[in-house]
C-alpha cells in the first residue's frame, strides 16, 4: 500500500508541476461552490459568555461552517484537486474523511469518476448540507426525488455500492466518528476502499483523541485499504496547535501530553506497526489556509 502526503503550507512554481495541468472551473460548479458557502454559513453571534462558550466548543472537532470560505479565500477551485491524480479514483472506492460540506467530496465524484465515493464527518449538519449540496452539482437532466437523488435514497443507510457508478449515485454521505474507542476494535475492520483521504483532520484527531488515537485512527485507515491501496494525508503543523487547544480543556490537556508530533507520522506510517511500503510528497500550489 502506498501514502501520498499533501503539503499545503509551500507555495511552489508551476514549473514544478508540469505534468499538473489546471482547468478553469466550469460555471456551474463556481455557483455550486458560492451556495456551498452560502448553505453553510449559518452561525450567528451570541449574547453572553456562556452561549460563547458552547458556540466555540462546538467546533473542537474542526468542524467549522465557514471551512471552504476560509480554504479557498477567494478562489473558484480548490487547489488540492491539482495535485490528485484522476488514476487514484477513477473506477474505485474511495473514502474521504472529515468531508465538512462536501465540495472536495463532490468534486472528486463528479470529476475523477470513482465507482463509489463516501464522505463522513463527526457533524450531523454539515453532513446534511453536503446532501444538500449535491443538487448544486447535478446536471439539469438528474432526476431527484425529494432531497436527494433517487439512488442516495435509497443508499444513504448503507454499505454497499450503487449499481450505477456515474454521478451523482456514486457518492452519499454519512455522520461517522472515524476515532475507534479502543484498537480491540480494529479486528473487525476489513478492507473496502482502493484510496482513502484525510485532508486537514489529523491536528482536530490529536488533540481530542492525543497520540494513541491518532495511532489507532492510522491503523483503521490502513485496515479499511485494499491491497496496493492509497492513503492520502494532509497533517496540519504543530505550530497551529496551540492555538485550537484552548477550545476546551481536554483538547488543553491532550496537547500538553503529545509526544508524537506531525513531523513524525510519515516515518510511524512506513513502520511495520502500520505497513506503508511508500510515500510520495505532494506539495499544492498557491494554497490559501494555513493549518486550518
């Protein structure tokens, strides 16, 4: 099995890229990213310091309404999606992590054609939003019934894979916390996914779950791959942890005790507790968040 790691916090020269050709984003998907931000902008302020407090704790999983806003920062097209390669997806299942609102999800599914694509995340409303959001990105001939696309209808409670592959019945979303309780867990988890993102989570993982969580979250993601299976992390620096820390006062005494730091995941991922046999740098350009 193989790791790709995303580093998001360089900018490089398109020269570095060449084999990375972009495209201009068509209309309808610059609209469907604007009523993204615009589904998912749904926070308003508070009156006193202990509403502030449950408004602010609320987010300890990162699971903020305004992530692609702040990721994109102006930008029609993610710039992650330069640095994935199409071959990774197309015609496999694939698992993305920490799906927020969906638009990665989305993109990929209708772009790199997976057979099957399923987005989780922690927060049940942005997992609603996502399903909502899948309408924006649905071509004028799709037939929908009710809220959601006939085949997610009917799909969106289980496993298995829809009969059709083409979009939009090839992706569904699902509330999960990915965090096993303990690692007696990992003996039931079987191989079901050719590629399995993890796009700016880890930081959210460690500080509520601290190292041995985000061992075991490593562990379940290398258990859920096939053979010759990809995993694709994107860590957010240490540096940037402090900061979050002060949500609430496990994630203040989690990170106090972290002893396995970011900058040693690649080297835990190739070990033999976990069984990587390679990894490939992918460094995004122009990218706009740092550490989020």
């Amino acid at each position: 099995m193989e790791l790709s790691h995303v580093n998001s916090n360089e900018k490089v020269d398109g020269n570095q890229l060449k084999s990375l050709k972009r495209k201009q984003p068509l209309d309808d998907e610059a609209a469907a990213q604007k009523r993204v931000r615009s589904e998912t902008n749904s926070i308003s302020g508070t009156s006193t310091n202990h509403e502030k407090r449950n408004k602010v704790d609320k987010f300890r999983y990162g699971n903020f309404d305004r992530y692609y806003g702040t990721r994109l920062s102006g930008q029609s097209r993610d710039p992650r999606l330069e640095v994935l390669k199409k071959d990774w997806f197309q015609g496999k299942s694939v698992l993305d992590i920490g799906c927020n609102a969906g638009y990665l999800t989305l993109s990929l599914a209708k772009e790199f054609e997976p057979s099957r694509i399923l987005g989780i995340d922690i927060d049940d409303h942005l997992i609603g939003v996502a399903r909502k959001n899948i309408r924006h990105y649905c071509d004028g001939n799709v037939e929908l019934i009710g809220k959601l696309p006939a085949v997610l209808v009917k799909n969106k409670e289980t496993n298995e894979p829809t009969t059709s592959t083409g979009f939009p019945s090839n992706v569904w979303f699902r509330k999960e916390n990915y965090v096993l309780e303990s690692d007696e867990f990992l003996e039931m988890v079987n191989p079901e996914f050719d590629t399995i993102l993890a796009l700016s989570i880890s930081k959210w993982i460690h500080l509520n779950w601290g190292d041995e969580g985000m061992k075991r979250f490593f562990k379940r993601a290398f258990h859920h791959l096939r053979p010759n299976g990809r995993f694709i992390l994107e860590s957010q620096p240490y540096s940037s942890y402090r900061k979050r820390s002060k949500i609430n006062d496990i994630l203040r005494e989690n990170y106090r005790s972290i002893k396995f730091f970011p900058e040693q995941f690649r080297e835990y991922l190739l070990t033999k507790e976990i069984g990587f046999s390679t990894c490939e740098e992918l460094r995004v350009p122009n990218a706009s968040s740092k550490g989020m």
